[in-house]
C-alpha cells in the first residue's frame, strides 16, 4: 500500500510539474481563422449593404448573417508590427468561437482598440470580450451571445462579469454607480454574490482596480479557468475571482467546468494577437485565493 501510496504521489507531481510546463498552444494559425466558427445572429443594419441577404419590402434585414457566413469580413488576419493579428472590424454584433473545448486552463489574449464604429456604438466606448465556458451557440433563443462566463473587454470595464445564461458567486460590496443604482464590485472579503440574469442583483460584477492602458496601447489579459473557478487577470494584476460556475439550461443548475472560447464583435474595431491557451492544475501560488 506504501509502494503504491508513493507511486500515486509521484505520478500525481509528475503531472502538475507537466502541466505547469505545458507548452502554449496558438488558437490561430497565422493565416485564416481554421478552429474557429463565425456566429453573427442578429439582424444587421439596414445602411449596410450585403449582398445576398434578403431584405422586406421596406429595405430592412430579413435574416442574420448566420454561420461561418462572414459575408462583411468582420473577423480576418492582419499583420501589424510583425506579428499574426486579428482584425475584428466591429460590424455588428456576433462572435467568432472556437471548434474545441477547454476546461482547465490559462487563456493569454492581448488586445487594443482599433478607430471605427458602428451603428448604435457611435458615440459609446469601444467595447468587446472573451466568453468562456460557452456552451450554446450564439443567437439561440434571440439571444445575441452563446451561454457563457463573459471577460468584458470595454473601455473602463476591463475584467468585469458578466454571466450570460449562466450563473456564478463573486465575492463582491455594493457601491452607487453613476446612474444611482447599486452596482457590484469585487472585493475578496465581500459578501459571497450570486450573479444571475435576474433582480434584483443581475449578472454584472464590476472589476476591483482598473489597470486598462490608454488607447491606442497593447493590454494584456490572463484568463485562469479551473474546475468551474475562474480569475481574471489585466495587465498583470487580479480584477475578479469567481467561484463555482453554473449552467441553467437544465432543470436544475448543473456544475460549468468546460466549454468553448468565444471573441466578440460590438460595434467597434479591435484587434487581438497572441491568442494562446495551455492546460493547468491549479491556479499559480500568487494568484490563487482561499475559497469561498
């Protein structure tokens, strides 16, 4: 039994060392978007011309642009400074989502602003974000987003929550937000949160420090997901932790451990580089919290 003790134990450290030394693996191939599929689901406006989509008889959209239909090239592969990129052109609302599946693991993304907006975004911030644990397509139910933990990447929003059909527990203190109604921070000794598409609290969690750098810069964001806890990490610091992931598209809510990555378009221009994943079995010494 000691034998055997000590073997488990070794195989046990063999594979977290294995783990934390994984090589990264590259979501893109430098050229094209092969493993991923576009989802635009929402009607697009009716100023854009799109050639084969039908319109009625007062010239608006009848039908999405649909699956792995890009036909306005919203999602393609630059070059800039010397690097493979992903160009997102902002027009209109959809996501690009992996093929594969991700469970435990760190996702890199680096991102920056592009210039151009559209539509109803004109005037608004840039806007855009990393879902995680998809696990629905997008545009189901009329919904324009696939169910998901949302990393929000918005112009003062880096890192925050929010939980799209699904749901998850936040430590988190209320504040007044500009517009006079509660808003949810994140703060490790705040109250265990539930964020929930529902009143009165909802599925917005907003970030505890905000490390976002000024337009026109690169920012760096970490994602950390491991058995249905996640950590957002921007710029290097900690901006939320999130504890026990829930999916709701059952009769009761079921443990959210797994699912697919998704980069949105929302009406603005960004693009991302260094997108790269590899698999963990714990969260790094310094990032990791005691749970909840």
């Amino acid at each position: 039994m000691r034998t055997l003790k000590f073997i488990l134990a070794g195989w046990l450290l063999a594979n977290a060392a294995f783990a934390a030394d994984a090589p990264w693996q590259p979501l893109f191939n430098g050229k094209d978007i092969t493993g991923w599929d576009t989802e635009m689901m929402i009607l697009p406006d009716k100023a854009w011309d799109i050639p084969g989509l039908q319109r009625d008889a007062g010239g608006n959209y009848t039908e999405p642009v649909g699956k792995n239909r890009d036909l306005l090239h919203v999602f393609t592969i630059t070059n800039m400074e010397g690097i493979p990129t992903l160009h997102v052109s902002g027009q209109g609302f959809g996501v690009m989502m992996t093929t594969g599946t991700f469970g435990n693991v760190h996702v890199h993304v680096e991102i920056k602003w592009g210039n151009l907006k559209w539509g109803k975004k004109i005037g608004k911030p840039f806007d855009t974000g990393l879902l995680y644990y998809c696990h629905s397509e997008a545009g189901v139910a009329d919904r324009t987003w696939p169910a998901s933990l949302e990393f929000q990447i918005c112009q003062n929003e880096f890192g925050d929550l929010y939980a799209l059909a699904s749901q998850v527990t936040v430590p988190a203190i209320v504040h007044t937000g500009t517009n006079g109604r509660p808003l949810y921070v994140y703060d490790p000794k705040g109250q265990p949160t539930l964020f929930i598409e529902q009143k009165p609290i909802g599925n917005h969690c907003a970030h505890i420090v905000d490390p976002e750098k000024p337009k026109g810069e690169w920012n760096t964001l970490d994602l950390y997901t491991l058995n249905g806890d996640s950590i957002h990490v921007v710029s290097g610091q900690v901006v939320m932790r999130l504890h026990n992931a829930q999916r709701l598209d059952g009769p009761v809510p079921a443990p959210l451990t797994s699912g697919k990555l998704s980069l949105q378009t929302e009406g603005g221009e960004c693009y991302f580089r260094n997108v790269e994943v590899r698999p963990i079995t714990e969260f790094p010494p310094e990032l990791a919290a005691p749970k909840m």
